[in-house]
C-alpha cells in the first residue's frame, strides 16, 4: 500500500533552472495538494486540486505551477528556481471532497535545495 | 501554544505526565479541525479532528477540545510517551467555492523526558 509518492527526496538546483516535483496516490482521492514547510514554520498551500482538471493557487502560488491530468498524479513544476524556494515540499492527498473534513495523507517530502 | 512566525512553541514534558498543546485559529466560519503529528524526516500523519458543532472528541490518549467563543484548540495527551515525540500541527478547514481549502498552524514542538 504505497500511499502518496514523492520524488525525488532530495534535489539541489541552481538560480533560475526549472524542474518538477512528481506526486502519485494509489487510493483515488479526488483531492490534493502541495506544501512548502520552512525551517520552525508550518505548512503553506501552495496550490490544490479537487479533481482531474481543475487546480487553484493557494497562500503562496507565484513561481510554481501544477496540473492534474490524471487522478493519481499532481506534478510541481518550479518554473525558475530562486534561492526563497528552498523548502521542504509535501504533497497530500484526500478523498473527501463533499464537505469539509479534508483528513490528509502526506507523502514524505522533497528537500530542495536552491543555491 | 501555537503561534504564527519564525519561532517553533516547544513543550518540554516528562514521560508518563499529559501534555496540552493548545492552537489559537483565526476563521470563525471554519468546519473542521485536525491535528497532525509530524515525526522528523516524516510528513504529517493524521491524529484526530474535531466537528466544529463539536466542543470534545476522544481518542485512544488523546483528546481534542474545541472552544469556539475565543476560537481556540488544544489537544490532550495523556500518558505522555517518548514515540510522542514530534512537531504537532493543527488545521482547519472551511468550505469555498473551489470546495474548501485547509490553513495549518506553525506547529509546537513536544519533547517527552524519560
């Protein structure tokens, strides 16, 4: 039961190169979303998805990207790597979607590193 | 407690005592409460939640009460265990137009001493 998938765990990139975060679930939930937790913070919603097709930006949406072309996956894309998105990335998914209980399943992260 | 900013709350309890963590959220219209356990190097695991019709729900050691008048959240630990160890994070939820959409707190950090 592989849960939520991130790759990879670990990335280093420089200013200005762009890449993608992948997240996978197995368990058909139509809800998901990305993360940035920062040193002694919380988490921030960077963007959601309640669905195949549809995406909408959270707390802290400029220079990231996603889609959702599928139910299982619900890719990152970093467009321009600048040094304020070194973070650690969560992606989480739900299946509740019909009110707001929202209980989330969090894969392990990604460390990203951007000098 | 919980607060929003670049310091993690930390609670320091010995082993076999009950510890509170306590959140403090800011939207009065939200639906759902959780709290997370996040163990180092690991993503949040889910604890347990709250209704917001609710002012008390048990668990298996751990319970969370909810006091709405002064919007405010605490989680009960009994028994406290050195595995209890970890950042806790409290979450809530309210409905929007997109479905809903989940704002999480700073965390506090709980230390257990055996």
């Amino acid at each position: 039961n592989a849960g939520v998938t991130q790759t990879p765990k670990f990335q280093v990139l420089k200013t200005g190169q762009s890449m993608t975060l992948q997240c996978a679930q197995d368990m058909n939930h139509e809800y998901m979303s990305w993360y940035r937790q920062d040193p002694g913070m919380g988490l921030r919603l960077i963007h959601y998805s309640v669905g195949a097709g549809i995406t909408d930006q959270g707390e802290v949406p400029n220079g990231y990207n996603v889609s959702r072309s599928t139910t299982e996956d619900f890719p990152l894309r970093l467009l321009s790597a600048a040094p304020s998105q070194t973070s650690v990335y969560f992606c989480a998914s739900s299946y509740s979607t019909s009110n707001a209980k929202n209980i989330q399943y969090f894969g392990a992260g990604t460390r990203l590193s951007v000098l | 407690g919980e607060s929003v900013g670049l310091h993690l709350p930390t609670l320091s309890v010995q082993e076999g005592d009950n510890s509170i963590i306590n959140c403090a959220y800011s939207n009065s219209a939200s639906d759902y409460f959780i709290w997370y356990k996040q163990e180092s190097g690991k993503g949040p695991q889910f604890i347990i939640d709250i209704r917001s019709n609710m002012d008390k729900r048990q668990g298996q050691r751990v319970t969370v009460l909810l006091n709405k008048t002064v919007k405010h959240l605490s989680l009960q630990i009994a028994a406290t265990q050195p595995g209890d160890s970890a950042v806790y994070f409290c979450a809530e939820t309210s409905r929007n137009t997109g479905g809903f959409k989940t704002i999480f707190g700073a965390g506090t950090r709980l230390f257990v001493k055996a």
